[in-house]
C-alpha cells in the first residue's frame, strides 16, 4: 500500500525523509465521530514498496459532521508518531503488511 503524493506532505525525522498524509474527508465513521481521526505516513525516498504506518489518533477528524471539537494534527504530531513506530518495531524501508500504530486512548465515541 503506498500513499499517493497528492496531499501527502514530507517531513523530515532524525535525518530521514517520510510522507504522510491525512485523509481530507472522513470516512463514514469518522464523519459520524465513530472513530477517530487516522493519518499514513511512509518513507519518501525508499527504492521499492515500504511497510506504511498508520497512525489512530485520539482525536475526531475536523470535518466529522456532528461538530465535535478536535485539534488539527501537526507536523509535530507526525514526528512524535514515527518516533514511537520506530522504537516499536516499525521498518518503513521493509516490505510488508502495514503497521498500525493505535493512540486512541481516551477517544470517546459519539452515541
């Protein structure tokens, strides 16, 4: 699975390069703030197909249709993220099945 480079944006993390990138609209769920907002990220500069990393926040995508409050997802957000991915194992250069990094702790789903 690789991200599409339209939308995606590069940042760079102890001296490598990813993409990531944040679905502009919800998912059904997400829209219904079901489930919280999920972002990719992959390695930019990679020969082949990597291993992507999706990331579950704990907040509710912006556009959900209900109004719930949410804070936008930062680029400091996305570091953080691939930091913790990596000390867990995550190898962005490695194909593979993607790795999916949960921070969901404390979403509270909409009724």
């Amino acid at each position: 699975m690789a991200l599409g480079r339209k939308g995606a944006r590069r940042i760079v993390v102890d001296g490598t390069t990813y993409r990531w990138r944040l679905r502009r609209r919800p998912t059904y769920f997400q829209g219904m703030a079901w489930t919280p907002c999920t972002f990719a990220v992959e390695h930019a500069d990679s020969p082949g197909p990597g291993t992507t990393l999706v990331v579950t926040t704990d907040q509710p995508h912006l556009s959900n249709w209900l109004g719930h409050e949410g804070k936008p997802i930062l680029p400091s957000d996305a570091a953080r993220a691939i930091r913790q991915a990596l000390r867990e194992g995550w190898t962005p250069t490695s194909p593979g099945t993607p790795f999916h990094l949960d921070l969901s702790a404390g979403f509270v789903a909409s009724p």
